[in-house]
C-alpha cells in the first residue's frame, strides 16, 4: 500500500471524471516519496510506518497549533495496522507509491499525523544503526497541508507527502577523515501538498551539452529557501514532484564543476516543466546554460 520514489506522502487535490464513491464520500489517496539523501557510504534509511491520520477543519481547529487544540481535534484515520517498513534511498527522482486509498468525508482537512515506530540507516560496509524516533510512536509526527485539502463529495482527491531523507537522517562524525560516521540523528522534515495545485520539474544535467553528470545535485529555491532537492541519475536526469505553481531558482551544483543558477523557472499546474542544464568542469572553464520548456502533462 506504501512506498515512492522521493519519500513523500501524496494524496491528489486533483479532480478526476471518474466515478466516485458511494454514500456521499469522496475519494483520498495518499502517496509516499523523498529527496535526495546524497552519501555514498549509505545503503539503506529505513523508516516503519503503522498508523496514518488526518484532521478535519471542521472541529474549529484550522489555525489550532498548540497540543491541547490538537487534542481536541477531529482526527480520521488513514492506515492503520502492522507495520510498514519502508527505503527512502529508493524514493527518488519523481518515483512515488500509493501510502493508502480511503473514503473520506466531504470537507477540508489541514493536517496529518504520521505514526513511525522505527528508523534505520545501513551503511554500505553492513554497519547498522537504530535511531530514537522523536513523538513517532505517540502522538505522531505532525504535517502541516497547504493549502489545505478539500474532499467532495464523489471525486478523487491525492496528497504529496514529501519526506526529505537528507535533512531527516543527520550525520553524525566527518564520513571524509578516517574516524568516519559515529551516527545518525532521526529529525523528520516533511511536507504535504494537494497535487492539484502543484507541477513537475525535470529535465537533464549534461557537460559539454552531451555528457551525462550523475549526481549532481538539484534546488528549487523559493525566497532564499531550498523547497525541494534531487540528485541526477546515471543518464543525468533528474525530477522533482509536487512543486506548488510559482516562479523558481534552480540552483545545481557538484563538486568539480562550477555551480550554476537559473532564474524565472517557472512551474505551473497540472504541467511538467523541463530543464535542461549544462555545467562545466572547474578544470575547463566557467561556461553554465540552461533551458527550459512548458509541456502540459497530467499529474501522476
């Protein structure tokens, strides 16, 4: 029922022609996905997942932040049941999984609570190390949704929840001197958006225009602020979903190579937009380009 890509809950915001569901609910389903965890030296990031809620608006707690507004909240659950062990590391690149598929009641909900009851990082030599899963298997980890999601009655709706394991899984010791890795800290960073309102960015990072780069490493940056990350493939492709409509800064960078920055990206709706990007080796020289293109796609 779980698992994608970039590790990321979705659910679709999207309206779609088909049939809905009987007895005037409409439809929810939540898909899983991930950023880029960029460490060589790591195998796997596992993280267990038991129990899936989401909180309805109409308690009265739609701006409600504090626990004891939170604990009076209306909350619907979404899974519920053995745990699901799950690889970030496998969730890149635009790849996503259905989370879960339920009938919800029409109405708008702003929050999801997600119950992790274990994390886990594997290094590549075989070393393991269990980490301390912070409210995990209490209250649940707590995701804001925005805009927030609103269910009709008889149509299918889809949330993003976009786990990004580079800032979740925090490094502990310098893996670059001989002393190496001592740890991981687990901090969840998480975001869920409503599918409908959010477009695709992908394209290619290429030197000399021909030469793929692998992993090299993608930002969408919003205001300063990097929303969203990738790492490019072998083939130098890369792709990030769940993007809100707006107008971005693609940033990309690797080492030995002079970074690059291009303005005015803009994503839009339901579309997917391509950027294609060249980036040159420091030893050669400092010559950067990229393009874009719009082509209009709908929403996996």
């Amino acid at each position: 029922m779980f698992l994608a890509g970039i590790l990321v809950l979705a659910t679709s915001c999207t309206q779609n022609d088909s049939v809905g569901t009987a007895g005037g609910k409409g439809s929810l389903t939540v898909l899983l996905t991930d950023a880029p965890f960029p460490s060589s030296l790591v195998k796997n990031t596992f993280i267990t997942i038991d129990k899936i809620e989401i909180r309805s608006t109409l308690s009265g707690t739609a701006t409600a932040t504090t626990e004891e507004a939170d604990a009076k909240a209306v909350y619907t659950v979404v899974y519920e049941g053995a745990g699901k062990e799950f690889d970030l590391l496998k969730l890149r690149n635009g790849i996503s999984d259905e989370l879960a598929n339920v009938d919800l009641e029409p109405g708008s909900y702003d929050f999801m609570r997600m119950h992790v009851t274990k994390a886990e990082v594997v290094l590549k030599d075989g070393t393991s190390y269990d980490l301390k899963v912070p409210s995990g298997a209490s209250s649940g980890l707590k995701i804001k949704i925005s805009p927030n999601l609103v269910i009709e009655s008889g149509v299918e709706s889809t949330i993003i929840l976009d786990f990004d394991v580079h800032k979740s899984f925090v490094v502990q010791g310098n893996p670059k001197t001989p002393a190496g890795i001592k740890g991981f800290l687990f901090k969840p960073v998480l975001r869920a958006v409503c599918q409908q309102y959010t477009g695709i960015l992908s394209g290619k990072v290429t030197e000399n225009t021909t030469t793929p780069v692998k992993d090299a490493k993608v930002d969408i940056m919003l205001a300063d602020t990097v929303y969203s990350s990738a790492l490019t493939n072998t083939d130098g492709t890369y792709a990030m979903i769940g993007i809100p409509a707006a107008s971005y800064l693609v940033a990309v960078s690797k080492e030995g190579y002079t970074d690059v920055e291009v303005n005015n990206v803009v994503v839009k709706e339901k579309e997917t937009t391509t950027l294609n990007i060249n980036i040159v080796s420091t030893a050669t020289g400092t010559t950067t380009s990229g393009t874009t293109t719009n082509t209009t796609t709908t929403n996996p």
